[in-house]
C-alpha cells in the first residue's frame, strides 16, 4: 500500500487552474479594499480543500473536512461578501452542490410561541441545504435571561444539522468579536463544530476613503479635492463616535451627501435657469460633506441623532435632527 501511494502523484496546479477559484480570490482583492488577514486566511482555507481533494484523489482522505466558520468583526467590515466569495470557492471545488447563500438573523429561525420555532428553523435549513447558511448577528439566538424564549431549540436544531449535515450544507456564523465568545462559551457544542475563526478588523481612516471613492465611481459621483479633505476629517471625527459601522457608515455618509447635493444644484439651477452639466452633476463639493452634524455637534452619534438632541433642536424652534438633510 505504502508503494503504490508513493508511486502516485496529483497535479495540485492543475486542479487550482482547472476549478476556477483563482478568479474567485482575484475577485476578492479586487472588490474588498483592505482585509489583508481575512484575504490571507480565505486562500489558506482554498489551499487547504485543493490539497484534501488532492488527497481524495490518491484515497488518502479520511473524511469530509469540517467547513463551518465564524466571522467576527464590527458592522461594515465585509464579512457577507466574503461569505458569498467563500460559497463561490466551496462550489467550484466541490464541497457544496451549489453556489448558493442564505443569509438569516434570529427573527428568521425563532418562533414566538410553542411549536413555532422548529419549523421555522427546518424550513431555512431545507433552503440552504447543498449551499451555505449564513446566521448574522448570531449570539441573539442566546438569551438565556428569558426562561420562555426559545432560541436555545433554534441551536440544539442547528448543532444536529451542523454535525448530521456536514457533508451538504456549510453553516457560517457571524458578529461581534466580544459577543462571539459568550456566545461560544454558553454552547460549546457550537464552537466544537467551527473549523476556522476568521477575524475582520476595522478598516484604516485611508481604506474607509478608499471605499468611499470606489462607491461615489460606481455610482457616478466623484468627489472635488476639496471634498475629498473634507470627507477625510468626517471620517476622522465619525470614527471617534459611537455606532460607527465602518462601510456601512461611509455609505451613509455617502447617501446624504448626494442628498445635499441634490438640493444644492437643484437650487441652483432654479434660480439661474441655466443648463445643468455632466460634471455638475457628479460632482460633490466640500460643502456637500461639512453640511454633516459630525462636523456642528461632535459627541453626537451621526448615524441615529439621539432623542436628547432632536429636543434641543425642537425647542429652539429648528426642525428636528432626525428630519436634516
């Protein structure tokens, strides 16, 4: 037996060519700026199941390898598209039927009544099947403060699909780094059945620009040198707040920029009566930026202006913060 294995060989080149998935992973660097650890650790994820196929071709294969991951990282940080990207590598070599994502949270898979929750949980299990199951913001299907909730029945269901399923579904969980942990620690049978943690740090002020320019290009919009300043101290000041959720938030900031600049150069256009340029129209000025309360009231979380600040505003007879543009 030890000959014949010796006498036998794969091309490990050849099955990297021949499945596709260096387009896959070409794609990844192309679209997510930054990232670098959770890039790294998706191609030694792709290198390990192209060497156990490999293995499987010269029966040295054990057994199917365990798939199931955690993504971990703040809001913003790119943890679904890596998902899609991960359920695109899975297909190509083979470990799921189809390339296929289904992304849930808790509202999906826990009932509010006796009797509810099971099916609703075997009913997205039997969609997913053959592809990856996505659980966002997994650590609320754990609340063990409420006797009569029942998302510990959601788990125990998806621990038995986890473990009983392996060979057809790949299950991914994902959320806070901290909040992970307790989640982990309160169902080890969980954390037994995850093969590979991946972390997604929090992007750098200069990636976050990055970002921004690469959403304003894909939407037609660029910003001026100005703006582009301006948006470089929003960034600055908006991390340092609460709630920031990285990419999330920079298209926020993004959408009401544009919608500053709609009513700038509508104005404008209104009171002059004159045409309006291609350029006009894609370009956002600083002023479309330093219109931001990020930059009149630091301290104030920009994303969700509290109820303290929108009083503030009402009884100095200023519309609402939550009702500006």
């Amino acid at each position: 037996m030890a000959a014949a294995v010796c006498a036998s060989s794969v091309d490990l080149a050849g099955l990297y060519r021949d499945s596709g998935i260096a387009e896959v992973l070409d794609d990844l660097d192309r679209d997510l700026v930054g990232l670098v650890p959770v890039k790294t650790r998706i191609r030694e994820i792709a290198a390990l199941l192209i060497v156990e196929r490999a293995r499987r071709q010269l029966g040295l294969a054990s057994g199917a390898p365990t798939l199931h991951m955690c993504f971990s990282g703040n809001p913003g940080t790119g943890k679904t598209t890596v998902a899609l990207r991960m359920a695109e590598v899975l297909h190509r070599l083979g470990y799921i039927r189809r390339n296929h994502l289904v992304t849930v949270t808790r509202d999906d898979l826990v009932g509010q009544y006796i009797g509810h929750t099971a099916p609703k949980t075997r009913d997205v299990l039997k969609r997913a099947m053959g592809g990856v199951l996505f659980v966002d913001e997994a650590y609320y299907l754990y609340r063990p403060e409420n006797e009569r909730d029942y998302g510990q029945e959601a788990i125990e269901i998806l621990l038995q699909t986890m473990e009983n399923q392996r060979d057809d579904l790949v299950v991914i969980l994902a959320g806070y780094a901290a909040r992970m942990d307790i989640f982990f620690q309160s169902n080890p049978g969980l954390r037994s059945r995850i093969a590979h943690h991946i972390e997604f740090p929090d992007y750098e002020a200069s990636e976050l620009i990055a970002i921004a320019e690469r959403m304003l290009e894909t939407m037609h919009y660029r910003f001026d040198d100005a703006a582009r300043d301006a948006f470089a101290e929003y960034i600055a000041r908006r991390k340092a707040q609460p709630n920031f959720a990285n990419a999330r938030s920079v298209r926020n900031a993004l959408d009401r920029a544009r919608l500053r600049q709609a009513r700038r150069v509508f104005a404008a256009s209104l009171a002059s009566g004159a045409p309006v340029s291609s350029e006009i129209l894609m370009e956002l000025a600083a002023d479309d930026i330093r219109a931001s309360r990020v930059f009149a009231a630091q301290g104030e979380d920009a994303d969700e202006p509290s109820h303290a600040a929108a009083q503030r505003a009402a009884h100095a007879g200023a519309p609402p913060l939550g009702h500006r543009i």
